[in-house]
C-alpha cells in the first residue's frame, strides 16, 4: 500500500527527481522520459474508458492494463541491479505479456479483417485508444533508448511495451463499434 500525505515535497524544483532505487537524476533523464510516457499512455487509457460503460469486457481488459501500467512504471523507475533476487522488486512477468496476446487474439478474431490503413478517430473511445496506442509506442522508443544506452530494462517489460501498443490498436478497432466505425485512409484522396 502506498501512502501520500504530501502531494509537494519542493525536491523537484530545482529538475530533478529520484528514482524508486534512491538514485537523484534529472527529469529529463531517458528513464525518466519512458515511465513518463507509460504514465502518459495510463492517462489516456483512462480517458477510453470514461467511453465504455457499454462494453463491459473491453472495459474489464482496460482496467487490468491500467494496473500493469503502474507495475510497468514501477519496472522502469526501478533500475535492476546484477544482484537482485527474483520477486525481490515490482517487474512485469511474461504472464502479463501472456495475457496481453490472448487479449488480443481474443478481440482481434472477432473483427474483419483490415484492408486498408484506419485513421485514428470513429468513437470516442476509440480515438482515445489510438492516442494511447501513439503515447505507448513512445514509452517503447523511451525504453528501447534506455537499452541502447547500456541500461538495464527488464525483457517482460520491453515485451509488454511492445504488445501493449498492439493490444491498444485492436481495442481502438473494437471501440469503433466493432470495426463498423473505422475511418479508412484513402491514399492520395486529399490531391
């Protein structure tokens, strides 16, 4: 359980921030930019489901994504060190990616299949499954720049990032009344 008595400790004013582990980085550091952007994607999520009271199950599969996103951010803030012993720290599970793809698979074989690119939009909760969708393919490019910089990120926690972008699309799809909704991208139709 976590407990906040304070909303404002002023120890950020001067940039910078500490991660789970204690460390003090700035607020520009890439660790920060990804939990950021994952904070960013739980936002939107939440603004999809404001949309949903009419689909339960798709509302119920959100609701589990905004509490892993909270794990993920968790992940992230917490840099793995060589040392750790496993269930020691808060870190996505394969599970979770798991059920991610199932989730997908589940929503994905009752929807026709595309033929041509969709533009973000139709629903309002479809829409704001596509901005999730964008903001969580940031939070992927974040961590992948974490990686490429020599930092430690968690492959469950890169595999998540990757599916969630994934699951989000299909769930935006599904949103649209079933794919019924979709905007499809007309090439060149604007010339």
């Amino acid at each position: 359980m976590v407990t906040l008595n304070r909303i404002y400790t002023k120890t950020g004013d001067a940039g910078k921030t500490r991660l789970a582990s204690g460390a003090t980085v700035s607020k520009s550091d890439r660790r920060v930019e990804a939990y950021g952007s994952v904070d960013e994607t739980n936002a939107c999520v939440g603004l999809a489901r404001v949309h949903l009271a009419s689909d339960p199950e798709l509302d119920a599969m959100l609701g589990r994504v905004q509490n892993e996103l909270f794990d993920l951010g968790a992940d992230l803030a917490t840099p793995a060190r060589p040392d750790e012993a496993e269930g020691s720290k808060l870190r996505i599970l394969d599970s979770q990616v798991e059920r991610l793809e199932r989730e997908i698979d589940a929503l994905n074989e009752r929807l026709a299949p595309l033929k041509s690119f969709i533009l973000p939009g139709g629903t309002p909760a479809a829409a704001a499954l596509h901005l999730a969708r964008t903001v969580s393919r940031r939070a992927e490019r974040e961590a992948v720049r974490l990686v490429e910089a020599g930092e430690p990120v968690s492959g469950p926690a890169m595999r998540y990032l990757n599916r969630l972008s994934d699951f989000l699309f299909v769930a935006a799809r599904w949103a649209n009344d079933g794919g019924a909704a979709e905007v499809f991208w007309e090439s060149g139709g604007t010339r």
